[in-house]
C-alpha cells in the first residue's frame, strides 16, 4: 500500500465529493461530504500534537548532548510538559490553565510581534524612499491612510479621513480584486496539479500575517 | 546629512516608545470620526430582535490581542445587553475560546442571558477551512458537544438552530488564515449568511473587494476601529484612550520618512552606489 | 500580582531583542515556544474529545474510529522507514481542502468579484474600479509578446493602481504594528507599574 | 443542480478545462511565449556588479517551509536560486543563501552545486555558502542583518515567503547599499520590498519567474492556462460593464443563475 496512485487516488475521491456536493443536491454525497469534512477535523486534531512530538526529539537531543544553549532546552520542555499535564487534567477552562495562558503565552505572543512597531519605524526612517515613480506613488498614499487613521490627521486637515477611505474603497479595492481574482484562478490551478497528481506533498498551513 | 542616515537605531526605537508613552500619560483626546464600516456593524448588532441567532467567532491568537481585544469587548458588551438575541460563541483558533471565556467572565453580572438558553460556548474545533465549512453545514455534527461538555442535544436553545442558514449574522474577530476568506467562502458564499469583521488592521485593505461585494457587510479596522465603537457605545474603554499614542506615533513615522527621503536625496553620493 | 510581574518579565525579555539578540531574550524565546506547543497539544486534545471520542460515546457512532486512526498514522514519520504511512492523512487532509478551495474560490473570489464590478461607467469611481480591475488583470497576463503595446500600456497603469493599494497596506500596517506596541506600552505603564489612571 | 450556482459552475469547467489543456499541452513539448520580468532580469546586472565590487550577492528563498499551501514560493525561490548560482558561477563572484528551515537546507544546496556544475566551475563551489541561520523568525532576521552588514553585500535577492522579517531584511541591504531585488506572494510583505527595493516581484510574478527560471513544462502550461482563464474573467467583465452601461443588467441576473 505504499503505491502513491493510491494516495492521489484517495485525495482525488475526497476533493470530488465535496466539489460535487457544492454544485449537486444528492443526499448520499451531502451525508459523506458532512461526514469527511469531520473526518478531516479529527485528522487535524491530532494534528496538532505534531508540533509537540518534535520539539522532544529536537530539544531531547541537545539536552542529551550538552549542545549550545541546553538549558533553555530544558525550559522549553518543562513548561511544554507543565503546561500540557495542566490543561489534560484542568482543562482549558480551568483556572490554573488560564494563570499560564494569560500571564506567559498572552504576553509573549504579543510582545513578539510588537517589536515590529520598532522595526518599521526604524526602516522608515533609513530605507523607505521614493527613488522611482512606484514607491513615490506608494508613499504618498500610504501617508495619506496613515493620516486618514490616526486622529491627529483629522485635527490636522478635516479631509484626511475621506481621502483615505476614497484610496482604500476605490483604487485600493479595485487593485486587491484584480490580485483577488488572479489568486482565485492560481488556487484552482494550484488544486487541479494536486489532482492530477502532478503537485505532491501539500498541506494546508496557515498564520499571522 | 551624512549623521541623519546614521543614527543609531535604538535611539529610533527609544522616541517610538516615548511618542507611545508621554500621551499615554498626559492624554490630550484628539477627537476622531466613525468611519461608515465600523458605523456598519454597530447597525448590524443593533438592529438584532428577540430571537435573532448572533454567531461570534474568535479566530485570533495573543500576537493579535492587542487590536482584537477591545473590539471584541465592545462587541461582545453590546450583543449581550441586546435582549432576547441567541448568542453562539465558537473559534476555530485555538487560542479563541480562552478570549471568548475571558470577556464572558469580566462580563458576569452585567446582562441577563442564561447559559443554554440564551447562549453558549462551543469552544474550537481544528482543522481551519474544513472546521468552519463542517460548522456552517451541521453545527450539530461538528459540534457534538459544548466547551463545558454538554451534549449538543441538551441544549435548548440549539435545538431549532441547525446550520448557518439559521443565523442571522456572524461576527468574526479574526487576524490571519483562517479568516475573513475562510468564512466568506464557506459560510457566506454558500448560505447567503450576514457577515461582519473585526479585524487587524494588516488584514483591512486585502479584504476591501469582500466588503465592496457586499460578502462582508461592515468591519472595524484593528485598535482605530476598537475606539470607535467604544464611543458609539458611548463607553470610552483601553482603545479610546490609546488614540493619542496612536497619532503620535503615526506623526512619528511620518517625519522619518520625510526625514529619511530629505537625506537620501540630498546625498551627493547616492548616484554613484 | 505574581501573574503581573510574570507577563512584565517576559514583556521585558522579548523587548530586550530591541536593544541586542541576548542571552535572556532567547530563553523567554524558548519558555514561549513551549507552552504555545503546549497550547496546541491541549486544544487538540480537546477538540479531539468533541470530535471523535463523544461521538462514539454517546451516540455509538463507530465509523469516527476510522480517522481517528488514520489520524495516529501521522506519527509514522517519527519511525524509520515508515514515513510513507503519514502520507494517508496528508491525502485525506490535502483532498478536503482541496476540493473547498476549488469549489468555495470560484464563487467567493472570481465569479461574485466579477459580478460586484458590473457597474454602468456613469462615474470616475465607476470607470477607475473597472479600469484597475481590468489593467492589473492584465498585469497578471504572463503568456504574450513584450512587444504588445496594449498589454504594455495596461500592465504599467495596473502597476501603478496597485502601487496605491499597497500604499494604504503600507498605512495600515503602521497602524497594525503601532497599535501592537501600545498594547505592550499599556501593559507596562498600566497594569504593571500603575501609572495609568 | 443546486439552485444559484450554475453559472459557477460552468465557470469551473471553463477554468479547471484551460488548464488542464495547457499543461497537458506544456507536457508534450509545446512551448509558450512569457513576458518579461523586471526583476528577474536585473539579476544578472546585481551579479555582475558584485563582481566588479569584489563582495558577496546575499540570497534568501524565503522562511517557508516545503509542506503547505506556502510551499510554492519556496519553490519558486529555490529554481530562480538556480538562476542566480549559475550567474555567479559563470562571473566568478561570490554568494551566500541564508535558510530558515533546515529541510529546505540539502535542497539549496543541491541547487547550488549543481549550478556551478554546470557552468563547469565545480572547484569554485564554496561548501559554507549556503547556511541554517535560524529557526526562530525573528533570529533569523537578525542573523540575515548581521551577515548583510558585516560583508557589505552588493546584491540583496530575496525571493519566496516572507512574512514580517521582510522590512527587516529589506532595511540592512538597503543600508550596505546593496542592490535589492525581492519578491513575494504574500502580499501584506510587497509594500516593504517596494518602499526599499530596487526591483520587486509582486504576488504571481515569482510563480511566473520561478518557472521562467527552470523552464518547469508543467508550471509554464498553467500558467498558460491560467492566463485564459483571466482572459475570460476579462471578457466577462467588459460585456457586463457595456451591458451595464446600456441600462441592462442580463449578464449580472445571469452570474448568479
């Protein structure tokens, strides 16, 4: 069974249900498009652990041999072990579960993206410049939604606001769905090489943008 | 001009900080406008009757709690104050219910709904486009049982709510992948559903062709968005009073460009690098 | 009070990446990649108990028992030579989605896109939207000569539409990022020090 | 038929039937016509440049991963690394490809190797230049910063998924004066790399260089394919506005039959 006709064939039978129950109303493929759509969620479910069950194999391994920074190996793992046996025996309801997830992974995960307000001051200043027509034409809209957001823009120039939703509901829109529609059409493409069996070794994945 | 191309960056990063901080402690209140998408879902929200199915989804991890926190506190303050509407909560981020459960408790005593009756917690299930698809399609089916482990079929206020089509409007606080895209193709395209967001402000000018559409009925743009609804609650919350720190720090930004293109110009060696 | 002082000592780690990569920084690194995969592993499981496990339960529905193990079978990539067998719950995920890709973005993001911008050419807004749409449509067009003038002419004016539209990305995203940070700032000032009224 | 999507669905069939035809068409041998692309062009002016400046082209394939719907662009970055290791190898210059994912390591490497191979100057082939910075995003970027700066980089050439680190990276070729050529599908990253780059591959553009670059039959036929399918999209688009602007509106009742 480690034949991939058959894998491609099995992506091929899931993809076509679910294709033919958006289009057709036939009971019995509605009931198995209902009844795959769960199966891939328990699917992704366990999923989740993946990420996990790596981190011990990496991290298990520098610890074992001493490698650079261990010791934040053994942090790593500490609180990973903590935190899970917490949630699997408190629930993510529970109240010592949420201690952690408020005060640690809460402001953690935020801080971590917020350096970003540090870094695209810093290259606004030493790198943003309007050296050709395209990033002159992107600056001066990018200042007028900058102005059109924060309130100062108001005080500054009453027109400010309307400037900045004519940009984003007129040019902005019709620039996005060109790019939208292009995307569309790629995606489809993108499916059809997974279908023909042509493209392999795919995964949804997703995240912050 | 030489030293305005080499400043230190830490010392940048030191007057973004300041130009976030002094107004922090010394507000002004700049006043600011309601812009008509945020006006757009207060409308949505308000315009819900005794009966109405509300669906809130918390699609957002801690990296975007700092813009999808207020609004989905302004948000949620309003829908639970709006009597006799049916509130599903439900996420399909994993960090979603932790949200949803954390505003429900600062909200305890302040409205009349009754678990079960008047609304319910459904939690998160995975799986991303295919969870919310399986939602949409069967709530019953996707999902089985509540947060707290009840079974769906002693729910009452479930019972006559089966799938999307029985909703008459969804919220979504969402920040990246699954999103804005992710409902409006599964839920919105298929069952016609109304649909607002709230989101960060990175994800706005993207989803502009959903709104212009008519996919998305209305949406706050992140912090701005947050304040805004703030003040048609006429409840003055963290986002009002951030909106200093946010002008300046957009004033701040502003000037470095200006800043950095005087000095990149007027470079006599720029022709030659 | 402690949870405070946690968050602000983790807020001030992460922070200190601003000033140079140190030794610090990167066990608070550390200390968050833990428990977010502990955050995972958690809600997975619970998703998992609402998914496959209640079902079969309380409703005797048996045939969940299929993807559950088809499910476990992701794990084989841990065990040499077994990899392959990881691959059947990939087909079936990768399957899924596709099929909603294909069939929710035909509609969604090309055909009801298309439909929204059938409007009569009676206004400047109206005629931009039709133009932008169509020249950065075009901009997209790879397969043709570089000599085409009318393909030339319209790709540089879609380049130009969209040069707007990343402007007011751009905007936005100072917005996005500065609005994180006062999050943090508020934190600090506020919950953490109490200089906040 | 469900009710309300059957123009969709003959739209799919309109679709998904171009591009199946083209790339069946592509495997059989039949070549298409692609315009050109700026960026991609300007990578043998940044080598050459390089060259004469005696310091490293810095290159990254983005910080993507091989599994996911993300995965295309790290191909994409990885064929027109092809490209730009068998300029540098057949010019004599020197070049250095930061990774972020260490699966994505062997691959840039092969890459590379092969690219002087081919260009017969397999003795040339530095073992170091293609390195594993980082795991971690932001570490990465730092890493990519700190090497950019130290060697005075001539060439900046980022090309693949980039998410946040983009501005970052963008900013420290931007100050060795580098010459910057990036690209992206991720579109919320394109801003930057046009605010502090000198030529930039915007959304579908790498795809289209990534296959330009390795003449892939498969991925030049659909984008053939896809092209069609824009080009019906276009056509719909004009008759519905003139429609429209006549005063009737069959073409919108129609869409959504």
């Amino acid at each position: 069974m480690k034949s991939q006709g058959l894998m491609i064939a099995l992506t091929f039978l899931f993809a076509i249900i679910i294709i033919l129950d958006a289009f057709f109303a036939v009971d019995f493929i509605s009931a198995a498009s209902t009844e795959i759509q769960n199966w891939g969620t328990i699917i992704a479910s366990i999923a989740l652990a993946l990420a996990a069950v790596n981190l011990i194999r990496v991290h298990s391994r520098r610890i074992m041999l001493r490698r650079g920074e261990w010791y934040n190996s053994v942090a790593l793992l500490l609180i990973m072990f903590v935190q899970t046996a917490i949630g699997l025996f408190d629930t993510s309801t529970g109240d010592i579960y949420n201690f952690g997830f408020n005060n640690i992974m809460t402001p953690l995960g935020a801080t971590m993206y917020a350096l970003l307000a540090f870094w695209i001051a810093s290259a606004a200043y030493r790198a943003f410049t309007a050296r050709s027509i395209d990033s002159a034409i992107l600056l001066v809209a990018a200042t007028v939604v900058m102005l059109g957001n924060a309130p100062i823009g108001e005080s500054i120039w009453s027109a400010f606001p309307g400037m900045k939703t004519w940009i984003m509901d007129v040019p902005n829109m019709a620039a996005q769905r060109g790019i939208m529609i292009g995307g569309g059409i790629g995606a489809i493409a993108l499916g059809l090489r997974i279908l023909m069996g042509i493209e392999r070794g795919h995964l949804g994945g997703g995240g912050e943008e | 001009m030489k030293v305005l191309q080499n400043v230190d960056r830490r010392i940048i990063y030191l007057l973004v900080f300041l130009a976030l901080a002094i107004p922090m402690l010394q507000p002004i209140g700049l006043p600011f406008s309601i812009n008509e998408s945020s006006q757009k879902v207060y409308d949505l929200v308000e315009a819900l009757k005794p009966g109405d199915v509300l669906v809130l989804s918390f699609d957002y991890s801690p990296s975007g709690q700092a813009q999808l926190d207020p609004q989905a506190r302004a948000v949620m303050k309003h829908a639970y104050g709006k009597e006799g509407v049916k509130i599903i909560n439900v996420a399909f981020w994993p960090s979603g219910p932790l949200f949803a459960d954390k505003f429900l408790g600062e909200m305890e005593g302040t409205h009349d709904k009754v678990y079960g009756e008047d609304y319910v917690s459904l939690g998160y299930v995975a799986g991303a486009e295919t969870a919310i698809s399986a939602f949409a399609k069967d709530m019953h089916l996707a999902y089985p049982r509540d947060r707290h482990g009840n079974s769906m079929s002693d729910i009452p206020m479930m019972k006559d709510i089966k799938s999307a089509a029985d909703v008459d409007l969804m919220i979504s606080f969402g920040t990246g992948t699954p999103g804005v895209p992710e409902h409006v193709r599964q839920v919105v395209t298929v069952y016609g559903t109304p649909f607002a967001v709230c989101m960060n402000s990175v994800s706005v000018a993207g989803n502009i062709p959903y709104y212009n559409a008519g996919q998305m009925k209305g949406y706050l743009n992140g912090l701005r968005g947050a304040a805004e609804y703030e003040k048609m609650m006429g409840e003055a919350g963290s986002a009002t009073a951030s909106m200093d720190s946010l002008s300046f720090s957009h004033l701040t930004v502003i000037i470095f460009i200006l800043i950095g293109n005087i000095a990149y110009f007027a470079d006599p060696d720029r022709k030659k690098k | 009070m402690i949870g405070t002082w946690l968050a602000a000592i983790g807020t001030l780690g992460l922070m200190s990446f601003a000033i140079k990569e140190n030794p610090f920084y990167r066990f608070v690194e550390h200390v968050y990649v833990g428990i977010g995969a502990a955050h995972s592993v958690v809600m997975g499981w619970e998703s998992l108990q609402t998914k496959a496990i209640t079902p079969m339960v309380e409703s005797a529905d048996y045939i969940k028992i299929i993807p559950l193990i088809v499910g476990l079978l992701l794990f084989a990539r841990f065990f040499k030579g077994q990899m392959w067998l990881s691959r059947y719950p990939l087909a079936m995920l990768v399957g899924i989605g596709t099929g909603l890709t294909i069939k929710g973005t035909i509609g969604a993001q090309i055909i009801n896109q298309v439909r929204a911008t059938l409007v009569p050419l009676n206004s400047i807004n109206n005629i931009i939207i039709v133009l932008g749409v169509l020249t950065v449509l075009m901009f997209f067009y790879f397969t043709r000569k570089n000599t085409n003038p009318l393909f030339n002419t319209s790709s540089r004016i879609g380049r130009y539409v969209m040069m707007i539209a990343f402007g007011a990305l751009f905007g936005n995203a100072v917005m996005g990022r500065m609005s994180l940070m006062i999050g943090r700032v508020q934190f600090l000032l506020g919950d953490w020090l109490g200089l906040l009224g | 038929m469900k009710s309300g999507v059957m123009f969709q669905f003959f739209s799919l069939l309109i679709v998904a039937g171009a591009i199946i035809f083209f790339i069946q068409k592509a495997r059989s041998g039949t070549t298409n016509q692609i315009r050109t692309i700026a960026g991609l062009e300007a990578i043998e002016e940044a080598v050459g440049r390089a060259t004469e400046m005696g310091r490293m082209v810095h290159f990254s394939p983005g910080i993507a991963g091989l599994n996911g719907v993300t995965a295309a662009q790290t191909f994409a970055g990885l064929e027109t690394l092809g490209m730009v290791s068998k300029l540098v190898a057949r010019y004599g210059a020197k070049i250095f490809v930061s990774i972020r994912q260490p699966i994505v390591l062997p691959l840039a490497e092969e890459v590379v190797r092969q690219a002087y191979m081919a260009e017969g100057a397999i003795e040339a082939y530095d073992e170091d230049c293609v390195q594993y910075l980082s795991s971690q995003q932001f570490a990465y970027a730092a890493a990519v910063m700190g090497i950019i700066q130290r060697e005075k980089a001539a060439a900046n050439i980022l090309l693949g998924g980039f998410w946040a680190e983009s501005l970052m990276i963008a900013e420290a070729g931007f100050h060795a004066g580098a010459i910057q050529i990036a690209g992206s599908a991720n579109i919320t990253q394109v801003p930057f790399f046009v605010a502090a780059c000198d030529y930039v591959l915007i959304g579908e553009e790498l795809y289209a260089a990534g296959a330009i670059a390795s003449g892939n039959p498969v991925k030049l036929g659909s984008i053939a394919g896809q092209d069609i399918s824009k080009l019906y999209a276009m056509i719909l688009l004009v008759i519905g506005v003139l429609a429209a602007s006549a005063g009737s509106d069959f073409l919108y009742d129609l869409m959504i039959k």
